[in-house]
C-alpha cells in the first residue's frame, strides 16, 4: 500500500501510524538526545531562576509573507522566555492537526522550526500530537511552551519607574498587515514581509552590556498599544509617546489607511518595547542598531508619574490624547 | 449593554475583552502570586533534575461520565510528571476557543481544572487564550505543559531489567470505553465512567517506600499494549502477559464485544504500568490497593530476555500470542 500524503486520524491514535510520523518526521527535524528519549516526560537539568511560558498558534493563512505557523511559534515563545531576560534553552511542541493536511506541508512547516530554533540555540525536548476529524480544526494549531535560565533576574513590569526611556526596537505594525493582505490575498502586490523574528541575539547582547533594564516585552497581539497601557496600568505610571519617533513602514501605513486600523494596534512578533534609565538609552539603541531587524530602533518616549496608568500619544502637531488599549475584533487569528 | 454569555473573537484579541476574561475567570480559578505577576513568563526557582511534559488535549465530547476536557487536560499532564518519579509543581495551560463557546461551559470547566489541581498541589502560573471564528474548532482545545522536580531520578524504559515484575494499578479500558458510550449517547444506560484521575498521590508514596522502580508509565493512547510493546522495543526484552490477571469491568467488556475492540487497546487516563524487581512487587501492590483507584493493583507479568522487542499474551487457555502495537484508527480525540 502505497505511502498517505495527507494527515490520517490513525497519525493520532497512539500506535503504529503515529510512532513512524513522530520517528520520521519530528524525531529528525528537532534531533537532540533529550528528544530521543521518549520518556513519557523530559528530563532537564535546570539551576535556580527559571522563566516558563505556554503560547498556541492559530495564525490563518498558515503561509504569509516573511514566515508560517512553524517559524512564529518557535519565535514567538522564544521572545517571551527572552523578554524576561533568559536564555531560551527548552521547548515542548504540541500540534494539533486536522485529517487531511498535507504531509509536504507539514514538513515544511516543521522544517522552519528546526531553522529558527537555530536562532536561539533552544531545542524542542518534548512533544504531543494529535489528528482531529476534518472540520474539527483549520488545518493546524501549534502550542509551544518554553523554560530558560533566568540570566538577568528583576526584569519586571514591576521595576518601571518615572524617568525611564521607552525605546522600540523597529518599524510596526508588519506582522498584522502581513497576515492580512494574505488574507486578503493581496500579497503579491506589495513588499511587506512580517517581522517574525527570533529577539535572543539582540537582547543577550542588550543584558550582556549591564545596562539596568527595567522591563521588555514583545509588542504581539494588541500591538505596542496593548504593552504601553499594560505596563502604564501594571506600574501605575504615565507614559508619554512622540507619535513621531514611531517608525511605520509605507505599506503598513497604507494597510492602515485602506482598513481603519491604526499602527500601533496592530500585532507584531519581532518587535519589543524596552523601559531603562533616561542615561542608558543612547547606549542600547547603540547596541541594538547593529543587530539584523533594529536598524530602526529608537526612543520614542518616557515614563512620568503624571497621568498615572495612562498612555498619552502627542501627535506630530502638538495635539495630545490617550492611546487606549485595543478593543473589539481587530484581527482575528493573527498568531 | 449587557455582558455577553458566550465567548466573543474580542475575547482573543489582546485588548480589552481578553484582559477580562483572564482576569475574572482563569486568575480566580488559579489563583497563586506568579500567576498574578502577569510576566511575559513565569518566574520560577526550579533546583536540578526538572520533568517537562507537554499534552494537547482535544477530547470530544468536553463531558464524559467521570470527568471532562478540564479535569483530563490537568491530570494527564500531571500523570506524566508523576510518571517520572517528578512531582508536578507548575503548569502552563493554553486555550483554543470556537467563537460562539458558552460562557458557562467554559467555567465549569476551568473549576474542575482548579479542583483536579488540588490532587496533586501543582499550579497553574502562565496561559494563554486563543479565540478562532466559528468552525474552525470543535468549541474548545486545551494544551498543558508541566515542570516537576524530579524527587527519584532514573525511572526510565531504559532501566527495565529481565526479571522485573509488570505491575497494573487497576482495570483498563474504561476512559476509552466511557467516550465511546457518551460519543454514542449510550451513558444513560451504563454505569461506566472513566478512570481519569490524578495519580501523584499513589505514586508519592510508593517513591517513598523505595522500591526501586524501574519505570513507570500512564496507558493513555493506545492502552497497556502501546506502553507494553514501547517497552519491550525500547528496552529490548520481552513481556509475558498473563491475560486473566488483567482486570475488566464488566462495562468495558460490554463496549469491547459490542464494538469489536480489545479491552488492551483501549485509553485509560487514570490508569499506570510499573516495571519493577520481582522481590518488590508484592510490597508495590500492598502499597497501591490503600489508594482510590488502585483497589484491583495486580501483577500482570514479567519481564524476560526471550522474544526481544515482543509482547507475549497467555491466554486463560494457555494458548500465547503476541500482543501488537495497536494500529489504525482506533477511537479518534479521545484525549
């Protein structure tokens, strides 16, 4: 009988089929003797400080510009174990996948999250699948959760204090416009790419240089909107933001233009906020600068004790009004 | 305008809406002071030897006799925690919810996942809810992914020994079965529930009775044959099943003859193997039958170091055959 191509509910079931799509297909792309175990639980070796975060993807299409679920499912817990200042070193997969998905695909989604775990030097040490009936899912769902050595502790919502310096690593609003001109089947029209990307290189050097970082946070779904009021909220502070000093990319701004979204809504997943000493600033966008995806890293603003858990954006003409955290539908299934 | 009663796309989309779900219902529900923290990623102090396990669970119906999504989506991951000789201490729980879920549904089964916790004292300290549009999911999918310290290290497939004792901690095939009965909607009928329990308890004790397990393991998918026949391929031994000590409940006979199934094929979520010492079995049992769930604990075979990588089952007749990987479709989204 003749090899399947596609996804069959006995990939699930816990037997034969299963063993030989984890044995061939996971088992070679994320190699590592941990994996190779097969205990019914990895066991690592982790000292002290530990971070631990859980993220599922449902992103729709599974394929857009500049990534697919693979790549932003490994990126995306990557950067929360990295936003709290650890080294990204372990991660547990979970695919959810509807009968009837294309094997090639799922190789090739697989494969990119071989490539980008490279990124970061984590592995995948764990793992879970199961096959839904068709109609039962939407192709595939993906949860990746991860645990990393603390390296620099105190990294919190917490420390935020008035005085600090907001910086933003680069342009916004890349990966929600990505997904949906996708959608919207508009991508062969224009240029944009998401900015899906691992964050580890550029903050192990940021944490490496000692410079009393406050707090990090990758600005995902809600966009930076959604970081600037969580933290203004979490550390009952004002923030104040220079619209100005907000790179946004052509496309992205026509993307806004055409649907009614506003940048800073919108998500991104390679993007992140950091507060810091007014005095250290200068010399993280230095740092950041040289690092593939931050050519545009800049201040765009700081943190006072007026306007306690506001967010005031001042616009290019002087005029100030509160940035609210997101609300409604925006886009469904961005990550 | 009134609060909705079923859950909304907005409940996904990182503004507003989403920041009240997870504030009212999970933090209620799951109360600790890391999970308050509302870090990018938990904090944790983990010290040496960590278990970490992944499970997606996708189980249809969400309510069965004996438990739901909830309940099997905390004690299957705290199972395979146990079932390193770890004890679960933390867990991350992910969320993919069909927009339309009812409110309600959701609640009870976020409380019984509170209450399942207390069996074990593990606690849930990040998450994350992802919301997808009507028919793209089959109303809820639930990933939970633990770390525990490991207190006996070397339980492993790789440490079972000819001579080795296989321990049974109770009659099988009744999760599978009681899925199958609901799925059919046949439970009104049957007495029948599922075995789905959290076993840290028993194993707790039997860890500190030092018996020298050899390896432990939880018949999720794929039943007693699927572990039996991984351990003998991955140990490379042979297992002699006696076939009348392995107890059935009368119920999962019925569903077995009714259905054509194997009662050695069929899930149990509650119940485990232990390979261990031919001179510490009978103390094992002795420990294992104070315990709920445990009150049929048996011997069910030994390990030997003929047929290599084979499972042989004696009949009550005394007739042998092998008993196989279970293979085919079996019963999808059992778990």
């Amino acid at each position: 009988m003749a090899k399947p191509t596609q996804i069959q509910l006995s990939h699930g079931g816990g037997g034969r089929e299963m063993a030989e799509l984890i044995g061939k297909l996971f088992f070679d792309a994320f190699d590592n003797p941990i994996l190779r175990k097969e205990e019914d639980a990895a066991a690592l070796n982790l000292n002290g400080a530990t971070a631990f975060t859980t993220d599922s993807f449902t992103v729709a299409p599974l394929f857009f510009q500049g990534g697919n679920i693979g790549k932003l499912a490994i990126a995306g817990t990557v950067n929360d174990l990295a936003m709290m200042g650890a080294e990204p070193q372990y991660l547990s997969c979970g695919f959810i996948i509807e009968e009837g998905f294309e094997l090639e695909q799922l190789k090739t989604i697989v494969n990119s999250m071989a490539a980008e775990l490279q990124k970061s030097g984590a592995k995948i040490v764990c793992g879970d699948t199961k096959v839904v009936p068709k109609g039962c899912a939407d192709g595939l769902f993906i949860n990746t959760t991860g645990v990393g050595r603390i390296v620099k502790p105190g990294i919190s919502v917490s420390a935020i204090q008035p005085g600090d310096a907001v910086i933003l690593s680069r342009d916004i609003g890349r990966h929600g416009a990505a997904i949906l001109t996708a959608r919207e089947g508009l991508e062969l029209d224009s240029e944009l790419t998401s900015d899906c990307a691992t964050l580890w290189p550029v903050v192990e050097r940021l944490i490496a240089a000692n410079l009393d970082i406050h707090a990090m946070r990758d600005a995902t779904r809600g966009g930076i909107a959604a970081v600037l009021n969580e933290w203004s909220k979490a550390a009952n502070v004002g923030i104040d933001i220079e619209e100005k000093n907000i790179p946004v990319c052509d496309e992205v701004r026509g993307v806004c233009e055409l649907y009614g979204f506003e940048p800073w809504d919108l998500a991104n997943e390679g993007t992140f906020v950091i507060a810091l000493p007014q005095q250290a600033a200068e010399a993280a966008v230095e740092i950041m600068l040289r690092f593939c995806g931050c050519q545009d890293a800049t201040i765009i603003g700081t943190v006072s004790d007026a306007h306690a858990g506001k967010v005031v954006l001042q616009s290019p003409w002087g005029s100030k009004r509160y940035l609210e955290l997101p609300q409604g539908e925006l886009l469904p299934r961005i990550c």
